[in-house]
C-alpha cells in the first residue's frame, strides 16, 4: 500500500483522536467519581450495582421499619410501667381498706375515690397512642383502646413489622390479654373494690385475688415488650451491618480507584503530548519543502 502525506497525517489525527477521547473518559471517571457512568461502560458492572443497590434499598427498609417498630415498642413500655406503678398503688390502697374497718366511713370513701382516679388514670394510659393509633387495640381505626366504662375497643387483630428477610416481629400488644375484658378487666375489678371498700370492706380478700392476676398480666406484658425491643435491637444492628457491607461491594463496583485513575490520567496527557510533538515532526514536510 502506497504510504503518502496525506495518510500519515490521517492515521495521526486518528490516533490523537483515540488518545483524547480516552483522556475524555478519564477525566469524566474523576470529575464524577465513578467508573460506570453509563450502561455500556461495563454491562456486567451496571448488572451488579443494580443488584446491590436493590439489596441496599430493602436494608434501609428494614432500618426503617426496624425504628417504627421500637417507636410502638416503647411507647406500650411507657404506658405498661406507669400502670404496673398504678396496680400496685391500688393494692396498697386496698390492703389499707382491709385493715381499716374501724377507721370510720370517711377513710373508706377517700380509698374508694383514690381507687377510682387510679382506675381512670390506668384507663389514660391504656389508651396510649403512637401516630394517633392506640397501641393496645390491635388494627382497630378507632381512637381509644378503653371507652370511658372500661369496655375494649379493639379488635384484638395484630400489628406486625417485616424487620429482615422472611422476619416479622409483633409491634403492639394485645389490650384484652394484658388489661382484661369484660368482669374480668383491670378497670372491672378496681371498680368492684371501690364499691366493697364503701360498702363491704370485709369482702375484699378476693377482689384483691383477682387484683394480683391482673397484676401478673401486666408485668407479662412488660416482659414480652422487653423481649420483642431486644429482638429489632439485634435485627437493628443486622441490618445496619448489611447496608454496610452492600455499601462496600457497591463501592467496589461503582467507584473508582482515585490514585490510579490519576496515574492513568497523568500517563495519557504525557502519551498525548509526545503523539502531538511526533505528529509535528511526521506531517510537517510538504511539496515546497523539496522544491527549495
């Protein structure tokens, strides 16, 4: 093949051409950080960091559930302890009752009031909401657990958190298994001492029985509010590590490796640079310059 002027000046201008255009997504690499800017800068890549940033986004879902979850756990935690306080002063108030049979009407009525407040204030707390939902209702859309008579007003129903794969975890607690139903009700019973610290107080024994039961329910519910906050603290904790982990693999795939890109940016100008200068020399003798 004839070599001539003109196509060396041709395959010159080509492969300056290639070196910019290699200089070109060199500094867009480091201008953006990232090695995979478009799709077909590695199909296998883009493939991968779609993946990753899939598995990223259900972690962060998880986190996020995770902390609605806790939100519910301890806003039932607040309401159980001050009504664990509340029982217990009521059973304080009632053994007084007991022992005060000769201290006259007047010390039976003040019991009997003090009772009451507490079964109200107990009432206050068994309605506790979280997001204007009452936590112990189940997935009633009704405002309050507990009516102004202590009747339940929930569904019993259950109000769950996927906190991990294949992972669900009980974010309210059951107001009928905690507070009772019914006779059988926290506010039933302490409404029955107020009435037999009035009238009756020589009939409280058993009142006081069924006051302990309820108790115990109470402080069961405690206990599985403790165990289920524990359980999302630990998912909390997993969850956070994956997200870690897909951060770095999806950093592995995504970003570039600075100093290296550097390197090869600083390598291509040079490269660049000397092509310029041999070009110059190659193309630069012309038809006049043989004429002379």
């Amino acid at each position: 093949m004839r070599v001539t002027h003109g196509s060396i000046a041709k395959n010159v201008l080509a492969n300056l051409q290639g070196n910019i255009s290699r200089m070109s997504d060199t500094q867009q690499r480091m201008s953006s950080g990232k090695q995979i800017n478009r799709p077909s800068d590695s199909p296998s890549g883009t493939a991968s960091a779609m993946e990753l940033r899939a598995q990223l986004a259900q972690q962060q879902q998880y986190v996020r559930n995770i902390d609605d979850g806790t939100a519910w756990l301890n806003a039932a935690d607040s309401a159980l302890q001050g009504v664990d306080e509340k029982v217990a002063r009521a059973r304080s108030l009632v053994l007084q009752g007991m022992s005060a049979g000769s201290s006259g009407q007047t010390t039976r009525d003040a019991l009997a009031a003090d009772i009451r407040e507490l079964s109200e204030s107990i009432r206050v707390e068994a309605n506790t909401t979280y997001l204007n939902r009452p936590v112990f209702a189940g997935n009633s859309d009704k405002g309050e657990a507990y009516t102004a008579s202590g009747g339940f007003n929930g569904d019993g129903g259950t109000v769950v958190r996927t906190v991990g794969s294949n992972t669900k975890v009980a974010v309210n607690v059951d107001g009928k298994a905690v507070f009772g139903e019914g006779n059988d009700s926290i506010f039933s019973i302490l409404s029955t001492i107020a009435t037999k610290l009035e009238s009756d107080p020589g009939a409280l024994t058993g009142e006081l029985d069924r006051l302990d039961v309820r108790a115990a329910t109470i402080r069961n519910g405690l206990t599985t509010v403790g165990a289920r906050s524990n359980q999302l603290e630990r998912m909390r904790q997993s969850a956070d590590d994956m997200a870690l982990n897909v951060t770095k693999s999806l950093s592995d795939v995504e970003d570039i490796d600075l100093p290296q890109t550097i390197t090869d940016l600083q390598l291509q100008q040079t490269a660049y640079q000397a092509a310029l200068a041999a070009g110059a020399r190659v193309v630069q003798p012309s038809l006049i310059d043989f004429l002379r």
